[in-house]
C-alpha cells in the first residue's frame, strides 16, 4: 500500500510540471513568405484620448507662430501634442476645433491644410506632418509589472508591450494572450499564442493605441503546485503528509 502511494506521488508531481511547451517563445518552424509579403497594416484610425502631434515647416517662422506651432515639433510631443477631446475634436489656434475622430493621420493632415489655405496666400509654401505622439497601451494580468505604458514609437509589437511590462511571469498563459480593443463598432477581443512562431504573420502582430493586454493565468496557479518537478514534489508531498498523519489520528481514536 505504502509503495502504491509513494508511485502515486511521483507520477502526479511529475506529470504536473510546467512543460516547456507552454514556457518557450516561437515554438515550430517559421513559414515561407512570397518576396512581396507585406502585414496587414491598415491604417489606424483615431480615437478619443489620442494624442497628435502637428508639425508645420515654412520658409517663413512668423507663419508658424501665428498657430502656435513650432516648426520641428520640440518639446515632449506626448505631452505638448493636441489631444482628441470627447468629442473628437483637436483645436488648433485660428483653426479652432478640427474633428479627427475616426480619421487616419493622412486624412487629419489633409484637414489642417485645407483649414490652413484659408489663412495663407497661394504663393507661401507649407508643410504639414501629422503623427500619433507615441502609443498607450495597458498590460494586466501575469505580467512583471502591469499598468499604463506609453512608448514613444509609430509602431508597437505585441513582444514589445509584453516586454516593456516586465515580461510574463512564470504563471502566465503565453498561448491565450488577449488583446482588448475599442473601435468605432464597440470592443472586440483577440487571442494570440506567443509560444507560436506563426505571431509574427499574425494580423495583431501590432497592437494599436489604448489596446489592453491581458495575460491569463495558468490553471496550475490556482491548484498551487509549483513551477518545476521538484516543487511540485514538495507540495504534493507535503499535502500526502497532512492526509497520512490525519488517517493514523482517526485509525488511533
């Protein structure tokens, strides 16, 4: 009897480590591409809460101080951009209020240039750049550090807002990822396996601003086994110890 449970304890401390399956990155072979491969980047469409950031270069700065706008941007562009108002607007000084919402950067910067035409005459060239002022994100769940993070880039990776979170912890669930996003339709969910080599063709590949990741856990987390076989072992073995001592108390009564 003693030696069934004692096969008993190894087999379910053995069988209950965390595989590498579920632990290791860009698991299996990555597929051919044809030359012409391109991701399915469509082009982001704003939001409320964006921030932009307008730059207007001129052979003339007096033109540019007239809007309040610096010919090269400077300054934090996060914090020193235009942010999108509840209501979708931006406002820009003589222009006042531009609605943006819903509009691609291309298609805001065709807006302030109409608006712009209104103020300048034909013979003074302007240019006008128009560009997202970082991207913010949120990360929750089994992840190092989770909150709020914004990265001053044009584009960010799913590994990259992972990464920027402190990574996944150990009991993380890296083959359910879920990304949260807000369009103009309502809130749609995705899920991603990061143990998949097959990521990086993924279409959410790139997460777009104010996505929210989430990172499940692992079953395992809440029976309170441990990470390695060893661990596992220990507190298999130890829940064996409580239910073995209680059995003799009750066989002594």
């Amino acid at each position: 009897m003693k030696k069934i449970a004692v096969y008993l304890l190894i087999i379910a401390s053995l069988s209950s480590c965390l595989s590498l399956k579920k632990t290791t990155y860009f698991q299996g072979d990555p597929s051919e591409k044809p030359e012409m491969y391109k991701f399915n980047n469509a082009p982001y469409r704003l939001q409320v809460n964006d921030v932009l950031s307008v730059e207007i270069i001129s052979e003339k700065p007096e033109l540019i101080a007239l809007f309040g706008i610096r010919e090269g941007g400077g300054g934090d562009l996060y914090f020193g951009g235009y942010t999108v108002d509840r209501h979708g607007n931006i406002r820009i000084p003589y222009i006042n209020e531009i609605n943006v919402l819903g509009y691609t950067e291309k298609e805001v910067r065709l807006k302030i240039e109409e608006e712009l035409k209104k103020f300048i005459k034909i013979e003074e060239t302007f240019f006008v750049k128009v560009k997202l002022s970082g991207i913010q994100f949120l990360v929750n769940g089994e992840v190092g550090s989770p909150g709020t993070i914004i990265l001053q880039q044009t584009q960010v990776s799913i590994l990259e807002a992972v990464a920027s979170a402190g990574e996944i912890a150990e009991f993380g669930n890296r083959q359910e990822v879920q990304i949260y996003r807000k369009s103009l339709g309502g809130v749609e969910r995705f899920t991603v396996d990061l143990t998949n080599v097959t990521i990086f063709d993924s279409e959410y590949y790139y997460i777009q601003p104010n996505d929210i990741i989430y990172v499940p856990p692992l079953k395992r987390k809440n029976w309170g086994l441990g990470i390695t076989g060893l661990g596992t072992f220990t507190t298999v073995a130890s829940i064996f110890a409580v239910l073995t001592s209680t059995i003799l108390l009750i066989d002594n009564l």
